[in-house]
C-alpha cells in the first residue's frame, strides 16, 4: 500500500518545504482562472438557448447582453481587487460577510461556495466530455463514464500538490487561450474579408417580435454563468509566492481581461455567422468549424477545449480545500480539514470534493445544462454578499477613497443580487435545491461549532476534587481456553488489579458445565462467570452483567475495566472469515460512562 501511494501520489514532502509550493502568477493564472476562462465555452451558447424560444432572429440582442455580462464581470474584478488587499490571508466572500454582515451570512456564503466548487468540478469536466462527443459523436453515450475518470484523475493530480498539478495543467490552459484567440482572429478576418454572408445573421436593433424584458434578463443571467469563478482568486491567496497580495491582485486582473476579450470574441462570431445551438454540437464547435472547416486545426481547438472545460476542475480543488480550512478553523466544519497530507496540500477536502463532484455526475447524468443554473445561483449569493460586506466595510471605515470603492461595490451587489433573483424566477426548477440544501448546511455548520464549543471547558482543568478511587476490578471475556486468553490473563495480573473475573457466556447449559470444569483445572486463582443465553445473544448477557458490575463499582468507588482480547489476522479479507464479537462488544462499551475499555491484541502467523 505505501509503494502504491508513493508511486501514485509522490514522496512525501517536509514541512520545511512549504514555500516551495507556492505559486507563481503564471501557474497561477493557469489553476486558479482555468474555471472562469473555460466558461467563455458555455456562457455564450447559455444566451443563444435562451433567445432561441423567440427564434433565431433574436440572436442579435446577445451583444448588449455581452456589454452587460462584461459590465458585470468589470464590477466583480475591481470589487474582488478590493477583497484581496482588505483581506490578504484569503477566505474571500466567507471571511468578507462574516465580518461584516454576520455570522450567519458568512455562513451562507461560505456553505454556497463549498457545494458550488463541487459543482464546478462536475459542471467542468461535464462540459469537457461534451466537447469530446462533439468532435466524436460515437462517444456520446459514454459522457458519465468520461467525466467520473477526469474528476480521478484531476484528484490525483491535485493530491500531489499544488505546485505540481500547476506545472502540468498550466501548459492545456495557455494553449486553450492561444487557440481561442487564433479563432476568433481568423473569424474576424474572414468577416472584414466579406467571406461570410450577412444575411447568417439579423442586423443590431431589429424589432423582434416575442422579445421581452423577462426573456432578456432570463438570457443576460444565463450568461453571467461565465463569471463563476472570479471569486476563487480571492480564496486562494495564501497559495501565491510572496508578495501574496500583490501576485493575487495582478493574477485577477490578468484574468479578468482574458475573460472579457474571450467571451465578447466568441459571442460576436456566433451572432456574425448566426450560429445555432442544438444538442450534438457545441457553439464553440461550430464557429470552429465554419471558421477553420473540420481539418487539424478544428481538432485541435476542440481538444484544447474539452480540455480547458476537464481542467477548469481545478480552480475548484484549489479553491474549496482553502475555503474548507478557513471555516474549520472557526469550527464550523471537522479540523481534519486543516491537516495537510504527504504532499502538504489539504488531502481530506481534495478527495472530499472528487467524491462529491462524482456523485453529482452520476446523479445528473453528466448534463450540463442542468447543472449550470443551480452552479451560477450558488456563484452569486455568495457575490452579492461579498459586495454588501464591503459595502459595510467602507461605510464604517470611511479610509482614504471610500466613496469611489463604495460605488464599486454598490453597483457589484445591485447587479449580482439581480442575477441571483433572476435564476430563481427563470429557473426555480432547477435551483430549489439551494433553499434547502443552504439552511440545511448553516444548521449542520452551527450543530458543529456547538459541540467544539462544549469540548473546551469539559477538558479544562479546574479546581473540582475528584472523588479518590479505591481500586481496580478487570473483567474480560473469555471466548475458550486459547493462547489468547492466556495472553490477556497474563496483561491483566501485571496491572496489579484488586479482581480480575473472567466471563464466558454458552447458549448451552452442558457447554456451561464442563467449561466451568476445564477453567476450574486451567486457572483456578481467577474467577469465572459463566452467564447462559438463551436467545443465543453474546453482547446482550455480557453487557448486563458489566452494567451490574459498573453499578456496585460506582457505590464503592472503584474502576471497572473490561479487557477484550482480540486476534488479529495476518491477512486483510481473513477477517470475513470471523465473527466480530470483539468489535460489538468494543462498540457498546466506548459509550459506557464509568468503564474504561482495554484490548489486548494476539497476531496470528498464518
């Protein structure tokens, strides 16, 4: 098992060398942005879907729709910039609202974006087996199949460390953008050169019948699906080389500029050539296809983007093990969440998140448009916190600029609650589960912070006298006369105890008989309790006599131990072969208040 993980995983790495996994801007800019990058490959056709219920005459009103979605893409960059510098140590929306608003926004906010970076995962590499099938239409039947190996094979990636999963996705994620922008080049020479008709397409401002304010905020919220992502950055500062600040702020910028020249780009060339949506071939695909026809290069643009969609996976498992320590270390999720593994990333919520986004898969069959309203809803609740908490910030502090800032932030939260109100009108039968699912983790995050809360003075030392205890009595089960009786006979009297009883429960009154003479000849200084079952039930007379035992102990002040003996195979799936009397009984008595629990292992050789 160690050789295994080892090869798989990599050797483990020393504390020491943490520093040597931060990032640097441009591996950065290729994990930490592949999500938001990659949306420029769905965001576009989201819009054409939504104005083709009136027809494809109304393709047209995508490009304000665009000017709008870049807007809004604008305001979060800058808004986001802000969250950086005011919030340097990361935790993004999470940190922001709960300073600012509450506990309980922080909570909301940072229970939204924990489901919604396991949605990015399954959204991702959905979209990413979608590309495939477009370019190899025999494959379509197998979308599930595909996705559940590249969510794997990205975990595995990603739990041997940060550095080293950027090194090898950073290459896909830059040829992406380099093929994206060599498309839209030559799309835009094809249309300056007259080599598209312009009759593909209906001209900006036709009245289009059917049209409304509805159907077009409907579409605009389809298309801010794009954004999703943008806050990642935010949450994952402490990952940047020195100064972390600084490296972030240029990383969102960098991002943010990629984005809008992509998306406007591929917008414009699907309403230029009046490119349909339809169920076998992606927007992307098409424009591909009418730019550059179906040789080496449509080939090669489909496979940087079935890639770019696989790797935009990554923003997630960079983003919510981060996210998952900031509120652990609050104590609203398990502290296993701040252990670092061999590789010194966050292993519990990287394989956490590889396994919520594979059910998620499953569950949805690999439908993208299933999944991207409820992803997008999850995206912008937890924006439009973000932008009221640094509303609040700047109307407390007051620093050097705040009215600008606020502005900035105004105009964030006024558009991102819009959207967010916009899926749920448009699509509530898609996004319902996030009125559930959200209380139902803020219930679960405070249950959480209730119990860790209670540890702390339970464990305290006080000034309480304890009552002083007078002896030890050690009760052991006995399953026969075996070596590994003796083993635990032979335990037991080095302790010392004030009474050492062995307990031998039969679902046989003859048994009962003649075990009672063997022991009587085996160990004759030790007491034995045979106890009859006639419901042939181990755990429930052996249980009853302890608590028997417990009770008189109690009234005497005197320590009850039970020791289990338990063998131990040499093999693994040996012990299928066995009754697990020992682990029963094991079970029942850690609940036991006044019984301390002891077990003597035997090994087997053979």
């Amino acid at each position: 098992m160690g050789l295994w993980k080892r090869y798989v995983i990599g050797r483990p790495l020393k504390s020491t060398e943490l520093m040597d996994q931060r990032l640097s801007k441009t591996k950065a800019l290729a994990i930490l942005s592949s999500d938001a990058l990659s949306s420029v490959a769905y965001g576009p056709e989201q819009i054409l879907i939504v104005l083709m219920a009136v027809g494809a005459a109304a393709f047209w009103y995508s490009i304000p729709i665009a000017v709008g979605v870049i807007v809004l893409l604008v305001a979060l960059i800058f808004s986001y910039r802000q969250v950086i510098h005011a919030y340097p140590h990361g935790g993004g929306a999470y940190v922001v609202s709960k300073e600012n608003i509450g506990k309980n926004a922080g909570l909301v906010a940072g229970g939204a974006l924990l489901v919604d970076y396991i949605l990015t995962v399954a959204v991702s590499v959905s979209a990413g087996a979608d590309a495939i099938t477009s370019a190899f239409p025999a494959l379509h039947n197998y979308n599930v199949e595909m996705a559940v190996v590249f969510v794997m094979i990205l975990t595995i990636l990603n739990l041997r460390g940060v550095t080293e999963s950027a090194t090898i996705l950073a290459y896909p994620v830059y040829l992406f953008v380099l093929s994206l922008f060599i498309l839209i080049g030559v799309g835009i020479y094809r249309i300056l050169n007259g080599e598209v008709p312009t009759t593909n397409h209906t001209a900006i401002g036709t009245p289009v019948a059917g049209v409304t304010l509805f159907l077009l905020l409907k579409a605009f919220a389809s298309g801010s699906s794009a954004l999703t992502g943008v806050e990642a950055i935010s949450n994952a500062i402490p990952n940047f080389k020195k100064p972390e600040p600084v490296n972030a702020t240029k990383t969102l910028l960098a991002m943010g500029g990629l984005l809008a020249l992509l998306f406007s780009g591929i917008v414009f060339l699907a309403y230029y050539y009046g490119v349909t949506p339809n169920g076998h071939q992606t927007v992307v695909s098409q424009i591909a296809q009418e730019s550059v026809g179906r040789g080496i290069f449509y080939f090669i643009i489909q496979g940087m983007t079935a890639l770019i969609l696989i790797l935009a996976a990554n923003t997630g498992f960079s983003a919510f093990p981060l996210l998952a320590v900031n509120l652990s270390k609050d104590g609203y999720i398990p502290r296993m969440f701040q252990v670092r593994g061999d590789r010194l990333g966050y292993s519990n919520g990287i394989v956490l998140l590889g396994i919520g986004a594979i059910v998620l898969i499953i569950l949805f069959g690999g439908k993208t448009e299933s999944l991207i309203p409820l992803y997008a809803t999850g995206v912008f609740i937890p924006f439009t916190l973000a932008q009221a908490g640094m509303m609040r910030k700047w109307l407390r502090e007051r620093p050097k600029g705040w009215q600008g800032k606020l502005t900035i932030n105004t105009v964030g939260a006024i558009i991102s609650f819009t959207v967010a109100a916009i899926f749920f009108v448009t699509k509530f039968g898609y996004v319902w589960p996030i009125l559930i699912f959200v209380p139902a983790m803020v219930i679960i995050f405070h249950r959480i912070k209730s119990h860790y809360d209670s540890i702390g003075p339970q464990l305290k030392l006080t000034d309480e006298v304890l009552p002083e205890m007078n002896g030890n009595v050690m009760i052991i089960p006995v399953s026969g006369i075996t070596k590994m009786v003796r083993n635990s006979l032979n335990y037991a009297k080095t302790l010392n105890p004030d009474m050492i009883v062995a307990v031998y429960v039969s679902f046989d009154k003859e048994d009962l008989k003649a075990f009672e003479a063997k022991w009587k000849k085996w160990q004759p200084d030790i007491r034995l309790v045979t106890l009859y079952s006639p419901y042939r039930s181990l755990v429930n007379p052996l249980t009853k006599f302890i608590d028997k035992v417990e009770k008189k102990a109690r009234e005497k002040n005197y320590y009850v131990s039970v020791i289990v003996p338990q063998f131990i195979v040499k093999k693994g799936w040996h012990n299928m072969l066995h009754n697990q009397s020992s682990l029963l009984i094991r079970t029942y008595l850690l609940y036991k208040r006044n019984v301390i629990l002891i077990t003597v292992p035997f090994r087997l050789k053979k």
